[in-house]
C-alpha cells in the first residue's frame, strides 16, 4: 500500500484560486453610488409593489360599490337615472357623500361642500366677536347657494341637492378648488374657486362643458343666494342698524334696501351686492354687469331687548346666460371686514358699500375725515385721535361760531330799539315789521346773519355722524373705561331694562349730556336775550328753555347704545364749543364797540338786496290792501 504525502503543487494551486477570487471580489465591490442606486432601485421596487396593491384594492372597491359600468346594472342606479336622468352619473361617484374640503390661507379658513358645490363655512381669522368668539360670515347652515335650471329631459333640477367631486390644485402661490357637477367624465357644470394668499376675495367661476345637449338653455337658469347674519356686535339694535344689503348698479349708482322690516327691489345692470354685517361684509361681484337682479331683505331682529342669533335675512336672485348651450359666468366673493381701505384696493367701487353717507356728506367723509383720522391713528391711540381730530374741526369752524356769536351780540344791542319800534306800532304790526327789517339792514344786525353760519356746520355735524359708526379702526379699539370705541362703554349694568335707554349705564353719553346742557344753556341764553318778543307768534323764549333740558336729555337716551367713539366725539366737541364762546364773549366781542358800530352803519346809506327790496314791496302792498279794508268796513 502507497504511503499519502501532501502534493505541494496542488496547495499552491488552491492559494492561487482563492487568492484570485478574493482579488475579484474586491475588484468587483460596488462603489457606495452604486449602492445608494440600488438601493433607491429597492424602494422603488417596494413603493411600486404597494401602490399596485392598493390601486388592486381601490379598483376592488370601485368595482363593488361606485363603478358606473356595475352600477348601471344595478336598481339604485336606476333609481338615481329616474330622479336625476344624465346627473345620476354625479351621484354614483364616490365624492357623493356629505364631505367638506377645506382651504386655509392667512386671513381665511374655509369648507367647500360636496353636496351643492357651494362654499359652506367661511371664518375670518383675525377677528373675534365682543365676546370673543371667532367670525364666521357663513357656518352651520346660514347660507344657500343655489342654481335652478331644466334639462333637455324635462327635468327640474337644483344643484343644492346634487353632489360635486372636489379636486384642489396650485396655480403658482394660489389655490384652485373644483367643484364639478359631473354627467361624464369629460361633462360637467364646475363651480371653480381661486383662492390667493393673504386675500380676501375669492375668484369664482362657474363654467359648463359639454351640457348644451343635457341643459335646456330655452328657459332661465336661475342662481339663487341667500344668508341669514350672525349677530357679531354687543348692541344688536346698534349693529342691525347698519347691516344693510346695499349693491351698486348701471355704472356706478348706488342704493340699499331698508335696514328695517322686509324690503325687495329690482335693478339692472348690477356690478356688485353687499351683504354687510355692519363691520363684515359678503360680497358677489361680477365682471359683466348682471343683466337683471331680485333682491330682498327682512329684519330677523323682532324685540331689540332679547338676545338673537340672525340679523337679517338676506337674498339675491338673478339669471345665468349661457352661450351656444354653455354656462360661462365670472364672479368673485369677497368675505372680509367692511374696512375703506381694504375695499379700495380691489377698485370697483366696493367702499361705496360703506354708509358715509349720500352726496356732500359722503364726500367729506371719503376725502376729509377717512384720511384725516387715519393718519392720526398712525402714531396715537385711537381714543386721542378722535379728541385731536375734534379739536382740529373745531379750529376750523370757529369763525362760523365766532360769526353766530357776533350776530346774536348784534341783536342783543338792538333790543332796546326794536322793543321801542314794536311799542310804536303795536296797534300796526305790518309796519312794526317794515321799521324793524329796516333798522336790522341799516345796522347789519340780520337774524339770517346768525342762521347761515349754522347751516354751513350742518354738512360736518352730519357727515361725523356718519362717519364714527362706520369706522371699522375703532372697532375693539379701547380708550379710558371703554373698550369698544365702536360700541357702547358700561360703567354700570342694571337689573332691568329701561324702554329706549337700555339695561345700562354709558358714561361717555351722560357726560356729552352735561356739556350739551352748558352749551345751549349759553348760546339759547343768549339768543332769548336778543330776541324781541312779537305779538302773535309762538314766546320762543319759553320753547328755547325747555329744549335747554329735552335736547340733554334725549341726548342722553338716543346715544346710551351708540358707539362711545360718537359719544367722546360730542362730548370734547361742546367742552371745546363752551371754551370757544367764553373766549370770544370775554376777550374778543365788545357790546359797546359793537353798539358804536351799528350806529355808524345806521347813519351810512344801505343799498337794499333784490330780495329785501322784494320783501318790503311785498309788506308795503299788503299794509297798502289792509288799510283799504278797514276803510272799507267804515
């Protein structure tokens, strides 16, 4: 038997080969590029598996519970083909369920309804109520949105009841929300929604295709609109007051409809129409002026003293013209603060919705007190603002009291004298009236003197009225003891509530009260001083002393659920009046200088007007016919 020895050659063969795989498989090894590529490859893989899986199971689905082809076999869908002919295709999609799509901007947080399409929960996002609750123009069911038409079948069908399938989109920074209304997959009526950040408009399109042979477009096809407004402020009688439905119509005219009880109107040509909620608005614009629009409007507030959640009740209604069988209507919303200087940015007209007032008044409103005020604001507080802003308006009329002062010092000298003219003739009174207008033109002492520069206060006084509710920087604004400038201050709640005046107490009306006392306790004093008694008329002295104390007090009752802005307004206003009258009674009007005067002026020759020359005909006719009578009656 051979003796087994190791065969040398044989070992270094086997090192050989194992050393040259090693050195292979080392060569070979994947650089780290390549094995994040297969990796990737990997998941890819894996991602692919499952998203095949899941598109298994979504077909599944489909084919068991929503595919059209299975569900035209089916009663349902027969049922739903009886109902609602071509449109039973919407309701057999998978979006026909009561779902909302939500969109959230920086200023707007909004839901999109599947069923209607329409836009069913709009909440503003930097505003709270007086309560601190945030605003929703549109929530839980306060709006309808509606269009009405007939199909090519004979069928009368709303939208409000059908469902749409939502898609969302980018267009650039904005996002597009599609609302279709679907008979196929390529036909459809689409409500589409463009919403841009940091805005308060909302583009709205409503657009068909491919429904000419499915709408009958031989009979109107109606959009109906409605809103019921929630209650925002702490006075409701306050904010009912300016929550008005108001729309703008034939290039540019504006009108509303009455803030109280029901109204409707008709109107062509509109351009737009607010829903104002008096410091919130929802507004429908439209590019091409509606031919031809139904509004209507009712009070909802029935007894001011209990508390409510609606307003008003308000509705819109007009038709959709449809070209060559298609729908093609853009519109736009806006939901948003009734704020001059945001509605001016969209230029068309939207801050005419604001109620500054009508002609002059408006106009001192838009181009003097709106700027004036909002450059104030700009570097003091809200509550200064209004008191430097009043203290400027006063600077400026103070010429005007300045001249209704000087006119009742005037009359006051000429008492005596005109007494005297009345003692003369009093058994004559057409030429006691002839010798006094002679006497007032000679010395220039005319009581239409003092009257004019009253009327020419009146534009300011009222546009400031107007003004100060309408203000929506005072809105939650706080100054001293009030912490609403648009509502009314507290300073003591009562366990009952007293009729007209409120359960109550507001101190920024009580002190306007008192300085309007002053006031008319000053200027109506000296006005009855100067006034000469006339045989039978009205003793204007003793109605001057009771409207020292009604004016006050109605004051008092009209403004305790007014806006304490209004209030503060009226109350430096009169404090600076008094101020005003004291200075020009002590320092600058001298009745003796003024008594000098007036008989220099009697001794001039006075040239008489047209129509004083007019007037003394006309008494010197009559005095001229009354004495034939008597000579008559002998």
């Amino acid at each position: 038997m051979e003796e087994k020895k190791f065969d040398l050659n044989s070992i270094i063969g086997f090192v050989l080969i194992f050393g040259i795989l090693v050195y292979m498989m080392y060569a070979n090894q994947p650089t780290p590029e390549e094995l994040a590529e297969q990796e990737r490859a990997k998941q890819e893989q894996v991602e692919a598996e499952k998203q095949a899986q899941n598109q298994k199971e979504t077909a599944v689905t489909t084919a068991e519970d929503y595919s059209v082809a299975n569900a035209q076999d089916s009663t349902q869908f027969v049922a739903l083909q009886n109902k609602l002919g071509a449109f039973a295709y919407s309701a057999s999609l998978p979006s026909a369920k009561s779902n909302e799509t939500e969109v959230k901007t920086e200023v707007l947080d909004l839901k999109f309804s599947n069923k209607g399409g329409y836009l069913a929960e709009v909440k503003l996002k930097k505003f709270v109520d007086f309560d601190s609750i945030p605003i929703y123009l549109i929530k839980d069911g306060n709006t309808d949105f509606n269009i009405n038409f007939g199909t090519t079948d004979s069928r009368i069908l709303n939208t409000q009841d059908l469902y749409f399938e939502p898609t969302v989109t980018k267009n650039g920074e904005n996002t597009v929300v599609s609302m279709k209304l679907k008979v196929s997959a390529n036909q459809f009526l689409e409500y589409r929604y463009e919403i841009q950040p940091n805005d308060y408009m909302v583009d709205f399109t409503i657009r068909s295709q491919g429904l000419s042979n499915v709408i009958n477009s031989s009979q109107p096809i109606n959009l109906d609109w409605q809103l019921q407004t929630y209650r925002h402020d702490k006075s409701i009688s306050y904010e009912n007051r300016y929550t008005r439905l108001t729309y703008q119509y034939e290039g540019g005219k504006i009108d509303k409809l009455s803030p109280t009880g029901e109204d409707e109107e008709t109107e062509v040509d509109v351009s737009w129409l607010s829903y104002r909620q008096h410091f919130f608005s929802s507004i429908l614009t439209s590019k091409v002026p509606l031919k031809s629009v139904q509004f209507n409007s009712t009070d909802l507030v029935e007894n001011e003293e209990v508390d409510t959640v609606f307003t008003k009740a308000y509705q819109t209604r007009f038709a959709l013209e449809a070209n060559a069988g298609e729908l093609n209507q853009e519109l736009g919303f806006y939901f948003g603060p009734t704020d001059n200087k945001v509605l001016q940015k969209y230029d068309i007209g939207l801050e005419d919705s604001i109620p500054f007032g009508w002609g002059i008044f408006g106009w001192i409103n838009r181009y003097v007190f709106v700027p004036l005020f909002a450059f104030l604001a700009s570097f003091l507080p809200y509550g200064v603002a209004i008191i430097v802003m009043t203290i400027l308006i006063k600077f400026l009329l103070s010429f005007v009291q300045y001249k209704q002062f000087l006119s009742q010092a005037k009359l006051k000298v000429l008492k005596p004298e005109l007494d005297a003219i009345r003692e003369k003739h009093k058994n004559n009174k057409m030429k006691a009236q002839q010798e006094t207008m002679a006497l007032q033109n000679k010395a220039g002492a005319s009581p239409l003197s003092g009257c004019l520069p009253a009327l020419i206060q009146l534009p300011v006084f009222y546009a400031l009225f107007q003004f100060f509710p309408s203000a929506f920087d005072l809105r939650q604004k706080s100054f001293l003891w009030a912490d609403d400038l648009s509502s009314y201050d507290i300073v003591a709640n009562l366990p009952f509530t007293i009729p007209w005046y409120g359960d109550h107490v507001s101190l920024f009306p009580i002190l306007a009260s008192i300085a309007i006392f002053f006031y008319m306790k000053m200027t109506t004093g000296q006005q009855m001083a100067s006034q000469p008694t006339q045989e039978g008329m009205p003793d204007m002295a003793k109605l001057m002393k009771y409207m020292i104390y009604i004016s006050p007090l109605m004051m008092l009752f009209f403004f305790n659920n007014y806006a304490s802005g209004l209030s503060l307004y009226y109350f430096i206003s009169n404090v600076i009046s008094i101020g005003i009258m004291l200075v020009i009674k002590n320092y600058i009007l001298d009745e003796d200088k003024i008594h000098a005067q007036i008989q220099i002026n009697k001794k001039k020759p006075k040239k008489q007007s047209k129509f004083q020359k007019k007037m003394a005909d006309m008494m010197e006719q009559a005095e001229l016919q009354k004495q034939a009578q008597e000579k008559r009656k002998k």
